[in-house]
C-alpha cells in the first residue's frame, strides 16, 4: 500500500475512533511552568501522571514503552527550547537534554520512564526557578 493511501487509512480509523489529540494549550501551558519554574505545577502534573496517560497524547508506536519513549525524547526537546528562549544558557540546556535522553535510553518499562520524566521535570523546573 502506497503512503498516500495508507494516510487516508489511518485517518479514517482515527476519525471513526473518534481519537483526539490532547489540546495544544495544556501541552504549552506544562513548557511555559517548567521554563517559569512553576514546581507547583509541575509537580501537579507528575502526581496526575500526565506524561504516562495516554488519551490525547497520539499513538507513535504499537509497543506502549516505545510510544512513551518518543514522546519523552519529543517532551525533552520541547521543555529544552522553551527553557532556552525563556533565559538558559543553550549548551548547559541542551548537555541536560542528552543527559535526560540517555538515562531514558537504559529504562526498560514504563514506570522506569515515567521516573526518568519526573526527574527530567524537576530538575529542569528548579534551575529555572
């Protein structure tokens, strides 16, 4: 099956399933308090364990652990950039992202992720602080 029809597939089953993703303004609104430093937030977010809930989060991968991984390396990219804009230094903002992405790289489930994504949260958010 060529792309383009495969496309139109997985749009329709997606539609038909009536799959939505999760709205841009609380994904941004989670960046903006880590790069504000907001831990209350932050930290609201861990314990409701937004990261590992999947409903609106989009499906990247059939294997659960491998969807969770790319969209920690995705969460990590985005949280990196807008602490950059919003005043850390690049390279100590972007050593911290590698660092975060290969201690992800040895988890092996999913609760060993989700750890990895807090802590990555976290330390993010204080040196914002």
């Amino acid at each position: 099956m060529d792309s383009k029809r495969e496309w139109f597939r997985s749009e329709f089953v997606s539609h038909e399933m009536l799959e939505a993703h999760r709205k841009m303004e609380s994904e941004l609104g989670f960046y903006d308090a880590i790069a504000a430093g907001n831990s209350e937030i932050i930290e609201e977010n861990i314990k409701s364990r937004v990261f590992a809930n999947s409903d609106g989060a989009g499906k990247l991968s059939d294997n659960p652990v491998q969807n969770l991984r790319y969209h920690f390396v995705i969460t990590t990219a985005m949280i990196t950039r807008y602490c950059v804009h919003a005043g850390m230094e690049q390279e100590k903002a972007y050593t911290l992202s590698d660092f975060y992405i290969q201690k992800m790289d040895k988890a092996r489930t999913i609760p060993e992720i989700e750890e990895v994504h807090a802590q990555l949260c976290r330390d993010f958010c204080s040196r914002m602080n």
